[in-house]
C-alpha cells in the first residue's frame, strides 16, 4: 500500500468519508502525515463540518483568514471580548449589575457565609408573594431593568450545582422570606457520580469533571459521537493532548458521558428529568426531542423548591396560584414535594408539549382544581379580575418568561427585554401589578 494510500485509509478509520480523505491529502502537502492533518482538525475544537474544512485548508491560509476576519467583524459588532465588557442594551453602563461569585443567593443549605438580610416594604411584602426567575447571564443591563419593573427588589443569583449535579446559573426576584428556608429531603445527589455511579467504569482519568453544565433544550448528534469515538481509537492511549482538549471540549459543551470504552453519549431524558429534581417519566408521552426542549427550558425544582419552602407554614391549608409561562410545571412540582396542596392553579402556557406534560402530571397527582390558558395575551385584566373573584385573590405568581432573547447562546437575536420572545416579561409585571392592585397592595 503506497503512503498516500496509508494516509487515505487512515483518514477514513478516524471518521471521515473516502470523498473528504482524498480532498484532504490532494490540498495539503504531501509531507504532512494523517494524524498530523486530523489532530489539527481536533486542536481547534471546531463543529463537525468545520473540522472536515479546516483539513481541506489549514495549509492554503486563505480559509483561516477568512475565518479570523469573520470573528474580528463579530467582536466588533458584539462589544469585543466577554460579555463583561459589552456595552448595555439601553446605553447605560451604570445598570450592570455583576454576579456574585460563588453563586448562592442569600443563603443556600450548608453554605457557610455570611448570612444575607433584606428589608421589604410593607406594600411589596406579600401575600400576594411573587416568584421571578431567568437565565443570570443576560445581557448587561438587563437584570437592572428587571429589578426596575419588579418594585426594585435585589435578584437573588444561584448556580444549581451547589443543590444538584448541573450548573444552571438562574436569577430570582420576589418577595419572599429568606429566613427559615428548608430543603427538600432527601437532598440530591451533588456530583455526577454520586447521581450516576455506574458511569465511573468508563471514565478516564483524564476527565476530571465532576459537574455538568447547563443542561440544554438540545443534544450532541450521533455522527458527532461517532467522530469522537473513532479520533480517540486512532490516538494513543492516553490520547494526545489535543485530541483530549477536542474531546472534553465537546463533552463539556454537549454534557456527554462515558457509556463505554471510547465512547460517550448524551445524557438520556430520564437523566435529566432526575437532575433537575423531577419525578421519573414525567416528561414521557411526548417525542424525545420535546422532552429534551422542554427540560432545557425548565425550573431545578430543588433550588425553587428551596426558596419556597417557607410558604408551607404559611398556608397549611393549600395556595392559590396563579402561573405564568408554566412550562412542564417545575414550580407546582416544587410545591407538591414541600407537600403544599395547590387549592387552584391558573396555568399559562403556550407550548402544546408542556402543556401536555403539565397536564398528565397534574392529574395523576393533584386534586386541586387546574384551569389552563394559552396565551398570556389573552390574559387580560378583566379576566384576572374574574379569576380574583372567583377564587378571592392568589397566593403565589410563579414564573419565568422566555429567555430566547437573554441567553448567550442567541448571538443574533440577543435583543435583551426588547426582543420578540423575551419582551413577554412585561406581560408577567402587568399581571402581577394588577394582581397586587386588586388584593389592596402596590401597584407600579
């Protein structure tokens, strides 16, 4: 077998197609081995179609110039550099509102810290208690002009892996007690062994996670997986430093596990519903990739779980609650488990998949009475109003509206409050002004 034919052949065993193989060693010269073109291709972390283009050019320049003129113009157009350094949506640096580093809120279970006091006005004080929550990494400005709407009220910042096995960096802001909060029993486990053990057969040392990242409304794709499995069985054992560096690059993005000698998977849906504090199955009946968009979009039922348990001495005779963009119901599960009986829910929720969920689960397990609404638009003061009525007010407005507009992840529709999904937020504070109105307390 001639070199050229070895580097071909060698190509292929790693992943790529003949076509791709034989494009690569035309392009690149001839004095380059294979592995030398494929551990370029994994140094640079890049997505599956980039790797195969950057074989085909790492060599001509041109592509890689093109590449890097891209990033510069995209640095320019978002700010340059982190997004601490990023210039707020409205203009006015003076509303960053930095996150506190470690994330724990005012008070976490086991935290040892300084202890946290707040003083409410008596207008802003509940009943009725409101809950906030979006994602903490929003644009710069943006969680200043939240506090603004919701009566200036300090978000409470916390990362979920101080409850469970993921990140989930979230922001809070309601009107809640902070003393004598509790947590669910028995905790969850906090590292990903302790939540998955038989993972740790295949786990090789060089992967020293011990917590997952944020779980997503989407997953890593099998010919992703596949490309992995075949880069680390054509490397040495242990693989290469930039083979790893490619490899827990993708696994750290993608929160893959170890499910076999050389190879890694994504998290199942039942994994995930266990991390975030959900009962098993409940998101089952619907397609997997609804389950996986839906829990991505969902509460950590034990952070919430956590902040509102101070409502079951309360009312030990059941809440009223009114809840906006429910969701797959990550808030009522909270309650459930506190063992708080929900009197009534009005549930908000456009997404038929959640609503769904939402439903089963409540009928399989609650005997309150449940009225479901669609879309927050259509809940209009005059239908508050009826509801107020009829039920003689609300305990509890629970909610988090879209974050489409705030995540990271969006970098061409990051329009912050002020984008299409994410504006909905001030649906939430016109409900809640009208719900604190009617009850007799301060509206904005």
């Amino acid at each position: 077998m001639s070199e050229r034919d070895e580097k071909i052949k060698s190509l292929v065993n790693m992943g790529f197609s003949e076509d791709e193989a034989n494009e690569a060693i035309i392009r690149c010269v001839d004095s380059v081995s294979a592995s030398r073109v494929a551990e370029d291709c994994h140094s640079r972390n890049l997505s599956d179609h980039q790797v195969t283009d950057r074989c085909f050019n790492s060599f001509g320049g041109r592509k890689k110039a093109r590449l890097m003129e891209e990033s510069r113009k995209k640095r320019k157009r978002y700010g340059g550099g982190g997004q601490g350094n990023r210039p707020s949506l409205d203009g006015s640096d003076e509303d960053s509102m930095p996150l506190p580093n470690p994330m724990v809120g005012f008070n976490l279970p086991g935290y040892s810290g300084p202890s946290v006091t707040r003083m409410l006005s008596k207008l802003d004080t509940g009943p009725p208690f409101f809950y906030y929550e979006n994602v903490a990494r929003a644009p710069k400005g943006e969680w200043a002009k939240i506090s603004r709407n919701l009566f200036d009220i300090q978000p409470e910042f916390v990362d979920s892996l101080h409850l469970c096995a993921a990140a989930r960096k979230r922001g809070y802001i309601h009107n809640l007690p902070i003393e004598n909060r509790s947590p669910l029993l028995p905790l969850p486990p906090k590292t990903i062994f302790e939540a998955f053990p038989h993972y740790k057969k295949w786990w090789p040392s060089w992967d020293t996670r011990t917590h997952l990242n944020c779980l997503q409304t989407c997953v890593a794709s099998a010919k992703l997986t596949d490309r992995i499995q075949r880069a680390l069985v054509s490397s040495s054992n242990p693989p290469t430093k930039s083979v790893q560096k490619y490899v827990m690059d993708e696994c750290k993005k993608w929160n893959l596990v170890w499910v076999g000698k050389n190879k890694v998977a994504p998290l199942e849906p039942d994994e995930m519903e266990y991390i975030l504090g959900f009962p098993r199955d409940h998101t089952r009946g619907v397609g997997k990739t609804q389950r996986y968009k839906s829990l991505g979009n969902s509460f950590q039922v034990d952070t919430v779980a956590y902040h509102l348990s101070v409502l079951r001495r309360m009312f030990p005779n059941g809440v009223r609650v009114l809840s906006l963009f429910t969701g797959i119901g990550g808030g009522e599960v909270a309650l459930h488990k506190l063992g708080i009986h929900m009197r009534v829910v009005v549930s908000v929720e456009i997404g038929e998949a959640s609503k769904k969920i939402f439903k089963s689960w409540w009928d399989q397990t609650q005997t309150g009475t449940l009225i479901e609404i669609t879309d927050v638009k259509s809940l209009t003061n005059d239908r508050v109003a009826s509801f107020i009525s009829q039920f003689g007010g609300f305990d509890l407005v629970i909610g988090g509206s879209p974050c489409n507009n705030l995540a990271g992840s969006n970098r061409h529709h990051r329009d912050g409050l002020e984008g299409k999904h994410s504006a909905l937020f001030y649906d939430y504070v016109r409900i809640l002004n009208f719900v604190k109105s009617a009850m007799g307390g301060r509206r904005m």
